[in-house]
C-alpha cells in the first residue's frame, strides 16, 4: 500500500487567504521552562491550509461543520490532471469518463505553486462545471486551488452550486507527486462546532506492496 500526504504542513508563514487569520502558535508550557511538558497552544482560520467547507460558510441557517456527514471524506476518488490557465469549464469535464466517480480531486498548476506566498491566478471552477459535477451526484469535489471560485468572485456560485446539491468541497491540497488515477480518499475534519470548516490532513491511499509516506 502507498500512501500520498496531500495536505501542507501549517506553519507560520503558510499562505491564507487575503484578509484571513494567519497562523500563529505559542508554548503554554515548556519543559525548557521547567514544566513536566511541552504544550501549545494556535490560533488560525478555519480554512487554513487543506480544509473542507461546512454549509454553514455559505448559509447561516446551514449545518455547521460538526453536523456534516463524514462520508463524503472517506471513500474511492479520483485524481484528475487539469490543464487550465484560468476556470476549469464544463466542456473540459465532459469529454472525461465518470462512470463510477464518487469524489474527484482537480490536479491543476496550483499544486506547484510556493506554499508561503497566496496566488490569486489560480484554475478555478467554472459555475457551468460545478453545475456539471452536482448533476453527477458526486460525494466531493477536491482542488489543489485555495477555492473553487474565481479569487474575484463575489457571488461565489461554484461553491453554492456544489453546496446545493450536497457535494462536499475539498480545497489547498498538494498533488503534484500523486499521479492520475483512482485512490481512496481520507480527509476527515474536526469535529468543530458551530464552525464554517475545518482543516485536515488529507491522504490517497493506492494499492501498491510495501508502505511509503510522501
């Protein structure tokens, strides 16, 4: 078995999103200090590095990232290599074979691009082809992009469309060692209350002998 760590490391300094709490983090206790350990204490946004989106960032009346089903974060998915400047359309998508996809994850430029510096050109999905994707029913969709919509985007359409038809999105991992192709997924989130999203450590698994960490 192999496994694909696609999540960055947080760190201070990681990339968020204009605007968002960065990441910062402090010894509450210190052994170097004499205490019996070592703990911590961070604070960030919610949507801080790879991270999944309750429908509550959308919708105050909507579940809270607590509420959500977990199964859409764990299960088959498949990676996809998008060649795409700027939106991901919906003519690109049909012309791939969906037959038996639960959750996809959009491999894009973006996975290439510096951790420690927020792009604002990122491939983004299309409303047309977040459309496409929730007339799939699929489980989840996934982008190494920090959002599903444009950085511009007001109306944030993409995210909504998905939102509606109980797609769960994924956003900010990290495939540009993962090669295309089908793996199970495991992103699962915190169990945060009242919150819009969570980070998580997200995983690919592949069949393969022997077990390595990427």
């Amino acid at each position: 078995m192999q496994i694909y760590d696609i999540s960055p490391a947080i760190h201070e300094g990681i990339a968020v999103w204009p605007g968002d709490q960065k990441f910062r983090h402090r010894r509450t206790m210190s052994m170097g200090a004499g205490d019996s350990c070592n703990v911590s204490s961070v604070t960030m946004s919610t949507h801080t590095g790879s991270h999944v989106d309750a429908p509550l960032h959308f919708d105050p009346a909507a579940r809270d990232i607590a509420g959500v089903s977990l199964e859409p974060f764990l299960g088959p998915a498949r990676v996809l290599s998008i060649e795409a400047e700027s939106s991901i359309s919906a003519a690109g998508l049909q012309g791939h074979d969906w037959g038996g996809v639960e959750r996809v994850l959009f491999k894009t430029r973006a996975s290439s691009l510096p951790e420690d510096r927020f792009e604002r050109e990122y491939p983004w999905l299309s409303p047309e082809a977040a459309e496409f994707l929730g007339g799939l029913r699929l489980r989840l969709v996934g982008t190494d992009a920090p959002s599903v919509d444009a950085f511009d985007s007001r109306d944030l359409r993409s995210h909504k469309l998905l939102l509606q038809r109980g797609v769960a999105i994924l956003e900010g991992v990290r495939l540009a060692a993962v090669p295309p192709g089908d793996y199970e997924l495991i992103c699962l989130p915190l169990k945060f209350q009242g919150l819009d999203g969570s980070p998580v450590r997200a995983i690919l698994r592949a069949q393969h002998t022997g077990l390595q960490l990427r």
